[in-house]
C-alpha cells in the first residue's frame, strides 16, 4: 500500500499542484507526525495519513505560544480512528490540507488524551515554520513541557494560513491482514474447546495441537493488547 500512496504522491509531484505527504501515527511513526515539519507553497497540498494498524489521532491547529490548545478559527480533523475497535479492518484514512499564505508557520498537534495525551508526548508539527526563533524543535519541546492538559475542543476553522479537504477520509485500499490474524485466532478457540473430552486419553497428537491452540491464542491476545496499548 505504501508502495502505491509512493507512486500516488510521485504523480502529484509532476503535476502543478505539489502534496506532501506527512503520516500521522501509525506503526512506524508511533506517536509523531512524520516528518514533523514540511514547507509548502501556496496551493501546495499537505495530505495527512492517518495510519496503522491502530490509532485515533487529530490534526489541530495552534500557536506556537499554546502547542496543545485549538485556536480561534484554526482547522481540526477531528479523530480519525484506525483499526477500532481492536480486530477490524484496518483502513487509513487522509485529510488534506491545501496552503493558502506561505508566509505564516502553521503550528498542529494531536488532541487525543488516550492513554496518555499525545501532545505532551511531542505529538505535534508545523508547516512552513521559521529555520530561526520560533522553530519546530523549540515547538516539540514547549509541548512536553505544557502542564496540565488543556481541556480540548474542536477547532473552529476553516483554517489559519490554509483551507481543508473536510473531513478525513478512509482510504479504499484497505488491509485485512489484522482481520484474518483474528479469525485465525478464533478457529484456535475451537479446537482448545474440542479438546476437553479426550484429554484423559493422553493421545499425543491431540494434546500437542490443543497446547499450541492455546498458547497461539493468547500470543495473538498479547499482541493485540499490545499494539493498543502503544497505538491508541
Ligand atoms: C477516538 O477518540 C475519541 C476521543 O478520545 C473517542 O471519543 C472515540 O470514541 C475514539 N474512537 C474510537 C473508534 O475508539
Ligand atoms: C488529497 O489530495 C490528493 C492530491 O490532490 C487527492 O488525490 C486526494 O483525493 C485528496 N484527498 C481528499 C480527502 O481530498
């Protein structure tokens, strides 16, 4: 998939309007936008993916001054979950955002609180910040460095120094691999169940399949609980 969003971008690049591509979350990112800061022309595009196997972040918009607060008239997604409840189908979903004043910093950060709020982890960006002063590392740090976490609310829009696409949007393309590693999982139920009659026989073949159903289970269990614990 990554693969064709590559090829995707590739053929924007050669058309007049240029999309840059930040990921949001995901497996590889974790709790980043990756890359943290993108410079963009006015009409350029900077599509957020929002990716997985799981997550539910936002891009909100705010200042430099207040990292983890939406501002008055600022742009906001809004959560875009990925591959929730644990077990669906993974589907990334993409929100762009279109450059309308090159000259202003567009300062953003994820306004999840769950587990622990993202923006405090550093989960924030800019578009067209400053190389001087005001600068996306200083921007990072004043976020881990804010105490408590604001109460959070939607951003009022449309957007400062850029417009939005709406809504984000799930993405055709979608992954299925989480989905089957579940049914798998579930088969594995099935057969453990099966096994309660002739455990008392001792058949070899029997208890052998029954244990590494069991164990299977509860590995796909751990690693379900896992990634949730690290996406969410
Ligand atoms: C995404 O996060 C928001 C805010 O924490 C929550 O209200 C919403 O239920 C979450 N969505 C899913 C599918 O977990
Ligand atoms: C985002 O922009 C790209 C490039 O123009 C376009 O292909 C895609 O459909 C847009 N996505 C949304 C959600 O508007």
């Amino acid at each position: 998939m990554f693969q064709s969003l590559t090829l995707l971008a590739l053929a924007a690049v050669v058309s007049a309007q240029t999309v840059w591509d930040v990921t949001v979350g995901g497996a590889k990112a974790g709790f980043t936008f990756s890359p943290s800061s993108t410079t963009a022309k006015n009409g350029d595009i900077v599509r957020f993916t929002f990716a997985g196997p799981m997550g539910n972040h936002t891009v909100t918009q705010s200042t430099f001054a207040a990292p983890c607060t939406a501002v008055d008239g600022g742009f906001d997604s809004g959560y875009a979950p990925v591959g929730l409840p644990a077990g669906t189908t993974t589907t990334s979903q993409e929100w762009n955002v279109t450059i309308t004043d090159e000259t202003k910093p567009i300062w953003f950060y994820c306004k999840q609180a769950l587990p622990s709020p993202h923006c405090l982890m550093g989960m924030v960006g800019a578009i067209n910040p400053p190389p001087s002063g005001n600068t996306i590392d200083k921007f990072i740090t004043a976020a881990k460095a804010v105490t408590p976490f604001p109460p959070q609310s939607a951003g009022t829009g449309p957007g400062i120094a850029a417009t939005t696409s709406g809504k984000p949007t799930a993405l055709t393309s979608s992954s299925s691999d989480t989905a089957s590693g579940t049914d798998s999982a579930t088969g594995t139920n099935t057969a453990s169940g099966s096994g309660t009659s002739p455990s008392n026989t001792g058949a070899p073949g029997g208890a052998a399949f029954a244990q590494t159903a069991t164990s299977g289970g509860a590995v796909a269990a751990a690693v379900l609980a896992g990634v949730a614990a690290f996406m969410l």
